[in-house]
C-alpha cells in the first residue's frame, strides 16, 4: 500500500531466519553429558582408590617384566617372590586381591 502523502511504496524488510533450536541442543547436550560424567568420576575418586590402582599397577608391571626373556629385560633384578611379595602386601593393606 503506498504511502498517502508521498505515494512511494514502503520497503519491506523480510523478518530473520529463525535460527534453529536443534543446533543449540545438538551440540549442547553432548558436552553436558560429557560434563556430567567427569563431575561424577571425580566424586567417585578417592585416595584410596587411587592408591590401589598404582599398587595393581605396579603389580602387572612386575609380572610383565618379570615374564621377559633376561636379555630383554629393563630391571634384571626383579624375580617372581618380588612380584609375590608385592601382592602379599597389597592383600595385607587392603584385604582383597589385587
């Protein structure tokens, strides 16, 4: 409709794009999962927990180690009564088997 006092036509500007609301959630909710599950891993840590975890560790370490050939072995020293005794304490410090 033009404009009574002039007779120009008025310019129309077309309305933005709705921008989608599926982007947001897309992207959104997979780093809040993410998010979630370290908060939750982190309440779930303990020192305790940590503990064992390197005394099983080092536990493997020594066994693999300890099944090497002599020549290729890193600590020559190692023998299957360290790895033993290893998990004799660990079983004396936490009572379960490691």
């Amino acid at each position: 409709m033009p404009c009574p006092q002039c007779g120009k036509q008025p310019a129309i500007h077309a309305a933005p794009a709705a921008r989608s609301r599926l982007v947001p959630w897309l992207i959104g909710l997979p780093v809040g999962a993410f998010a979630l599950l370290m908060l939750i891993g982190s309440l779930l840590s303990t020192p305790e927990g940590n503990e064992q975890w390197v005394a099983r560790e080092a536990i493997k370490v020594c066994n693999k180690e300890v099944a090497r050939a002599p020549e290729d072995r890193k600590r020559a020293d190692l023998t299957l009564q360290d790895c033993a005794d290893l998990e004799t304490a660990f079983r004396a410090q936490y009572g379960i088997d490691p």
